[in-house]
C-alpha cells in the first residue's frame, strides 16, 4: 500500500530528528492542531500539537500541555475518525 501521508520532521527531547506523518489536521475553536504518528511505526499513538503561525507566515509546533485542550483535540479526532477505524 502506497502511502501519500505528508511528512514532517521534528526533534525530540533529546535533540534527536524524527520523522512523522500528519495523519490529520484539525480547526477547532478557531485554533489549529495537527495529529502525527512516527513514520517508522515506533509508537502506536497519535501525538495532537497545537500550530501557532508568527507574523512572517511562518509556524511552529506546540505540544499540548492544557489537559482540557487536549481531550477536546482528541474528542474532535475520535469523532472523525470513530467511522473508519478503532483509536
């Protein structure tokens, strides 16, 4: 199976490059999030980071750390996602 998920590279704690795929990107409540897995299926969960765009058109990943943010990324996931496949 061919897989045409887009790409990205982020680092790790430790400094690390790792590459991901962006399964999905989610609009909520006016805000931004993508959902990523490790391209060398190391991890079986999903990673939700929040997209903060700067003033040059630019973007950074942010990691979610407001828990309620968070459940209502994975809420909004799940919801999409509860048609085609267990998360």
């Amino acid at each position: 199976m061919e897989n045409d998920m887009e790409k990205i590279v982020l680092k790790d704690e430790d400094g690390e490059e790792r590459e991901f795929d962006v399964v999905t990107k989610l609009d909520i409540e006016d805000k931004e999030y993508v959902i990523v897995v490790p391209s060398d299926g190391s991890e079986e969960e999903a990673i939700a980071l929040r997209i903060e765009n700067d003033e040059n058109g630019g973007y950074s990943l942010i990691t979610i750390e407001d828990e309620e943010e968070f459940q209502i990324v994975c809420d909004a996931y799940n919801t999409i996602f509860s048609d085609d496949e267990e998360v």
